[in-house]
C-alpha cells in the first residue's frame, strides 16, 4: 500500500496540511497500542506495524518536497541515486554560484538575503511542479526535483552559515 | 566514525583550493554533483604546452570526505599528462584515504570530476583544431 492509501488520500501533489494531520490522527487512533492490550499478539504485532507504517507515511507526505520525490517514484520517474553525478550543466553552475555567494557572506543580514532568494525559487520551483505532474512531463519533473534538491540543501547552507556567523566562527 | 589521518590531513589543509580561468583555452573544467546530498564539487586542470597538467585546482562545497577527495586528485595530477590523469580511479582514491563505505560516492564524484575536467580540456582542443583548419581554408 503506498504512503497515499495508507492515509485515505489521493496521490496527488497538492495537500492540505489540515487534511493529512487529520487522516494521521485518525489512523493513530486506530491503531493505537493501548487499543490492543488486550487482544492476541498476532493482531498486537499488526496494530504495531501498522502504526510505524502510518508515522512513516506521515513524515513523507508532510514535507513537501519529499511529497513530490515519493509521488513522482510513484509515476515512475527516474530519480538519480547516489554516488552519481548530475547531467544538468546549468543546475550545477547554479549551485556552485550560489554556494560561492554564501561563502563570501559575512554578515547574517547577507546570508538571510540568498536565504530568502533561494526559498522564493524553491516555493516557485515547487508550484510549477503542479502543472508538470498533470502534463506527466517525466524528464521535467526529474529536472525539476533535482533542481529543488539543490535549493533545499542550500536552505540548509545557509542556517548552518548564519549560526557559525552568530557565534563567530565564521 | 574513525577517519584516517591522511583524510583528516586533506580535510584540515586542503592543497590547491581555488580557480583557474575557465575561459583559457589550456584549462580544463569539471563540474559535477552528487543529487542525494547536494554537494558540488569544481575540479579544473591547465595544462602546458609539454602536454603535462602544470597546475589543478579545486573548489568542493561538500562533507569533508568530498573535500579531501577532491583535494587529493588535484595533488595526484599534477605533473601527469591528461591520458596519466584519465586513469585515476575512484577505488584508488577510497583505499588511500581509507574512506568508510558510505562516504565511497565522494571518490566517485572526484573522478567524474576530473574525467569531466579532461573532457572539458579535449573539447576546447578539438575546438582549436577546427578553427584552425577553417583559417587554413
């Protein structure tokens, strides 16, 4: 059963955040181990597994780039895996620039400036993500999830570089 | 996790950080980029009219067993000619730093990265070759 049925939801990548917490807590209700104290381990060890698959589902679909990588797997996207290098020349020479500009930031206000340019390319990066899913446009949506892995992990970046500034280890 | 000190040494004192004009036509540039984790790593190479790499240069924004691998290709192909250098495999890397099992993709991206390099450098050759026959039309 994927993360989407588990939940009672339909695979797709908009979400609500109100409408996944609900169908969680419905399901944490269900399963829930004090619900089965009482019953046979056979259907003791199902409540279980049942509630760490529902906490994964969870986790999943609740970061919304996570959400997307899942879904398109789930399309059968070709996702690159590890150890591998990308073939998208100018994801990387994006990335290596604006990992140069972070380096070169000294002040907190400087880096909370490419901080929030890359978080308003991530947010656009992701709604545009909507249309390419409907179009099942499987080389764009790849292109696409690479590129908002990139701009995520430089979110990331950019808090660890904001902290070594505020302590001065910068 | 117990890294070996050669890592360690290539992590704290990385040899020949830094960049090479990209646009010179006798150097070479790698970028590649490992999509799990987010890192790039920038590896370029120029080389002299001898046909050996004189000088390499790298610029890795990654965890620090990118960095010394990276680091440590830039010592390696130094003084090499570029089919030397070709030969430089992610394995010999991963022994001599002595890299724990999953940091071995670091190495695979240090030697996509100077094969990238080379490439780079073969291309603006095949380049020159094509204008110079054109103007000896």
């Amino acid at each position: 059963m994927d993360h989407f049925a588990r939940l009672g939801l339909p695979a797709a990548l908009d979400l609500d955040a109100g409408t996944l917490d609900k169908a969680y807590f419905a399901g944490q209700r269900q399963w829930h181990p004090d619900r089965f104290v009482a019953k046979p381990p056979e259907e003791r060890a199902k409540a279980s597994t049942e509630a760490a698959a529902l906490n994964d589902a969870y986790r999943t679909l609740k970061n919304p780039l996570d959400r997307a990588v899942y879904l398109a797997a789930l399309k059968g996207v070709d996702l690159p895996g590890d150890g591998k290098t990308i073939d998208d020349p100018d994801l990387l020479m994006e990335a290596m620039e604006a990992r140069e500009e972070l380096e070169e930031a000294g002040t907190v206000r400087a880096v909370d400036a490419l901080a929030a340019k890359v978080r308003g390319d991530f947010d656009k990066a992701l709604k545009g993500l909507g249309s390419l899913f409907l179009a099942n446009d499987k080389p764009a949506i790849r292109k696409a999830l690479l590129r908002l892995r990139y701009l995520d992990k430089f979110g990331e970046e950019a808090r660890a570089r904001r902290t070594n500034i505020e302590r001065g280890t910068g | 996790m117990a890294y070996s000190e050669k890592l360690i040494d290539h992590y704290e004192n990385p040899r020949n950080i830094g960049s090479l004009d990209k646009a010179s036509d006798d150097v070479g540039t790698g970028l590649v980029g490992a999509p799990a984790c987010g890192d790039v790593m920038k590896l370029q190479i120029k080389v002299g009219a001898d046909g050996l790499i004189e000088d390499a240069k790298f610029k890795t924004f990654g965890c620090g067993s990118a960095i010394a691998s990276s680091s440590l290709v830039t010592e390696w192909v130094k003084g090499k000619t570029i089919d030397e250098a070709e030969t430089i495999k992610n394995t010999d890397i991963a022994k001599h730093l002595a890299l724990p099992p999953v940091k071995i993709h670091c190495s695979v991206l240090a030697e996509d990265a100077i094969k990238a390099a080379i490439a780079d450098y073969r291309a603006k050759m095949a380049q020159k070759d094509v204008k110079k026959d054109e103007a000896a039309e």
